[in-house]
C-alpha cells in the first residue's frame, strides 16, 4: 500500500509536513514492513500555534522510525523549522533538498536556533553540524534514488517551483512489486510573473496530487499594476518625507522587492521627482543574508534579471541601498527616521509584524501620518499584520508588547509580491498535467481558500478531490 499522511499544514497555513510511505506484507500477511519519507518539516505560524500549547507543536508526535529521508521543498520556516526537533527525536536520514537550498538551509536554521531553540553557541554549531552532514544537493530535473529494497523503492525528482530560490515540487516515484506510482507534492507555488525565478511548469505526470492553496481562492493583480502601485505609494512618500515600512520576510519577497525597486529607480524619471535620492534601507542581517546568497547564486535566476545583469545593472545591490546590521545601528535607524523627514523605505523582518525589527518601526511610526506601512505578502489570522490591515484604515489602534498604538500611518497591501501563486495560477498547474490526477490533495491554506479551490476543481475536472483534516 502506498499511504500519505499529512502532520501539519491541513488545518492552517503553516507547519507543513507530509509523509509518503510504502507498506509491503510478507506473502503469509503476517509480517509487514514500512519504508517512508517526510516531504518539508515545519514549524506552527500565527493563530495555526493555537492549534495545541506550543510546546507541543513543536514535539514530533508521530512514528519516524520507519522514514529513510526527508525532502525538502523551500526552506521557508514553515517549511524547516522543525527540523532540529526531528534530529532530537532521532531521525537519522539524509535531508535531500535543491542546490540553492542546501546553501540556504543551515543559514536559515541557524537564526531560528538562536530564537527558539537554545543560545548555547556549541548546541547550535553541533546541530547545524549534523544538518550539514545530511545535507544531499539534487540538481533540479534528475532523478534521485531514496531506497531500493527489491520488493519496494522509492524515487524523486526535484522541479523548480518559481516560489523562492531554491524552491521545488517533488514528484515522487514509488513502486510496490508490480505496482507503480508517481506522486507530486506541490511544496509553495510562485506566481508566473513573480520577478527574478522562472515560473514553474506542471508535472509530466501525477497519479496523485498534493497541492497548496494559500491563495486558492483569489487572483493577485498582474505585474504590471501591483509595480505601478508600488510606484504610486514609492512617490507619495517621496512627495511628503515620510517613511514606507516594509515587513517582509527574509527569503524571497525582500529580494523581489529590491529587484522591483531597482526597476522603478532605473526606469522612472519625470519632472520634480528625483527617484535616484530614494533611500532603500533593509534593516535584517538575516535578509542583507540572504540577498548575498541570492546574488550568488544568479545562475538560478530567469531570463530577464540576468539580462539586466548582462547590461551592467545591480538588481540587488544598487547604489540606493543601505543594510544595517548591528542592533544599535538598527535603533539609532529607528530614532532617526520617526524624527527627521527623509523619504526612505524600510525593509525589516518578520513578515506578519509577530516580532523582528518591525516591530520597533512599527512603535516608532504608527502614529504619523506621513509614514505609509505597505503590506506585500500574506497576513494570517491572529498577527499584529492582519490586525493593522484590518483595523488601519478604519482609523484604530492594536496592541504591541501590551500598550496600546494609534494607527494614522496610510495602510496599503500590494498583492503578487506573495510568492505564492494565485488561483488561476495554481489551476493552470493542475490543467498543464497531460492526464488529470486520480486524486488531488488540497493543503495549507485557510478553509475558506481550500473551499473555493475544491469548488473550482470540482468544476473543471471529473476526479476524487479531498481536504484532508
Ligand atoms: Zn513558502
């Protein structure tokens, strides 16, 4: 028998975690055997931590003495985060990931260790040690063998999924005697038009499907309008010397947005606004990081960023752009911005304002109305960035650390810097297979989005379409 089995990411976005395993018998019945992988190992975000005590989300509550390997599709935090539990509870296969990936992995392990997990210096470099150790970099597009255990085996190949660097859907080859079966794991799916990472392709084949649908029931505006108004809210902060805070996280929308940024600056120029005396400012040693990483690693990038390169731009190191790294560097920044009346652009971390740098600015700013909070990626339920996007607008105030901030800040959300693909997106994925699944999987997304994305498919394709709990 060949089983899925979901350990997170079904009632929320977040802590994803699937598993795929091969059950053989014996030919009197009596005796089985079980072979299985992991594919992602993440961590609870936002109000999916409320599912249980956090203590709790964070233990490995299921059977892995029977897992070889675990796959991973992007190394966003939901993603990985788990993984040094994993180790604790002994697992001891390799993590097989894309080239670009096993760069990133233990860079992003290492600062979610320094915040969750310990400060003992040696407990992280002994862990991140045996991370690196079990680091297996596949190339995109070539098959890799997991197990072979002549009644049963199991194969994967890893395909670019256009979400973040490195970012893949695994299909997955498993085999029992004569039986044969290819099953895909969708992992995060970027948008076609999202800059710098070519746009995924869909699956030659899948027998089954599991697929993502955090934005499974809306469309983002296409590129064209969400860089016009990120334009629009650029220029307005230039016109009154306000601030525009940016939270974003880390990996992948940071280094869109600068990408993006650096588009307008080279592109723009109309009278009486100097679009070159714009300061971009990423306050994240983990972000400045991690778009290091991203310009090393250019080979991955698409057609059209390398083109720029080829023409002798910077997409992600311009000449507007300052990266504070020092704590103390990062609160005079703080300071200086919420009292003088320079245009600047602040990228800072966490995504959802949960915590990071952000917050700081978010202290600072909130309460004028010269500073713009601009929201490019998804808020969840239960985070200080969802309570803006709902109560700022409408004039009201949310808490951070306990008191009480009025929001007069201008509140804005671009869509499509999400790095998630939207519904029509996520559909052509499933519509691009030659012959249409037998089954189809729909995870991590709110239910309503999960909802809508089964009603759509329901509509287009005659098959068995589940949620699983
Ligand atoms: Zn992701």
């Amino acid at each position: 028998m060949i089983n899925i089995k979901h350990h997170g990411a079904t009632s929320g976005v977040t802590g994803s975690c699937h598993e795929l395993s091969l059950q053989t018998e014996s030919a009197s019945g009596l005796e089985s055997a079980e072979h299985g992988i992991f594919i992602d190992c993440g961590l609870f975000q936002g109000q999916d931590e409320g599912r249980s005590a956090s203590a709790a989300d964070l233990t490995i509550d299921f059977p892995i003495d029977h897992i070889r390997a675990l796959l991973v599709t992007h190394v966003h935090i939901d993603h990985v985060g788990r993984i040094p539990y994993l180790l604790a509870a002994g697992f001891e296969g390799p993590i097989v990931c894309s080239e670009p990936s096993a760069v990133m992995l233990p860079e992003i392990l290492e600062d979610a260790l320094k915040i969750g997990f310990t400060r003992d210096r040696r407990l992280i470099e002994r862990v991140l040690g045996l991370i690196r150790e079990r680091l297996v970099p596949v190339p995109y597009g070539q098959w890799h063998r997991v197990f072979d255990e002549g009644e049963c085996s199991l194969s994967v190949r890893l395909q670019r999924a256009g979400h973040i660097l490195g970012s893949a859907y695994v299909e997955c080859d498993a085999r029992i005697g004569d039986m044969e079966e290819r099953i895909v794991f969708s992992g995060d799916l970027g948008a076609p038009h999202s800059p710098l990472l070519p746009a995924p392709k869909s699956p030659e084949r899948a027998d089954r499907l599991v697929i993502e649908s955090t934005y499974g029931d809306h469309d983002h505006e296409d590129r064209k309008t969400r860089r016009h108004r990120l334009k629009a809210v650029l220029k307005s902060a230039l016109a009154d010397g306000g601030t525009v805070l940016v939270p974003a996280f880390s990996i992948g929308r940071t280094q869109e947005l600068l990408y993006e940024i650096e588009g307008i600056i080279a592109d723009s120029s109309e009278p009486g606004f100097d679009w070159r005396s714009l300061e971009i400012v990423v306050d994240s040693p983990l972000a400045a990081n991690f778009t290091r990483i991203y310009r090393d690693l250019k080979p991955f990038w698409d057609a059209e960023a390398r083109e720029r390169v080829r023409s002798g731009r910077h997409p992600l190191s311009f000449e507007q752009l300052t990266v504070i790294d020092s704590h103390e560097d990062h609160l005079n920044a703080v300071d200086y911005l919420a009292r003088s009346h320079r245009s600047c652009v602040v990228l800072a971390g966490s995504g959802m304002c949960a915590g990071g740098r952000v917050v700081n600015y978010l202290k600072a700013m909130l309460g004028d109305e010269r500073n713009d909070v601009l929201f490019v990626g998804y808020q969840a339920a239960g985070t200080p960035g969802r309570d803006i996007l709902n109560y700022g607008p409408k004039g009201g105030w949310l808490t951070l650390d306990g008191e009480r901030y009025d929001i007069r800040a201008r509140v804005h959300q671009v869509g499509g810097y999400s790095a998630h693909a939207g519904q029509s997106d996520l559909l052509r994925f499933v519509e691009g297979i030659p012959e249409v699944p037998e089954e189809i999987r729909i995870v991590h997304g709110d239910s309503g989005a999960k909802a809508a994305f089964r009603a759509l498919l329901e509509e287009t394709f005659n098959t068995r379409i589940m949620i699983p709990e």
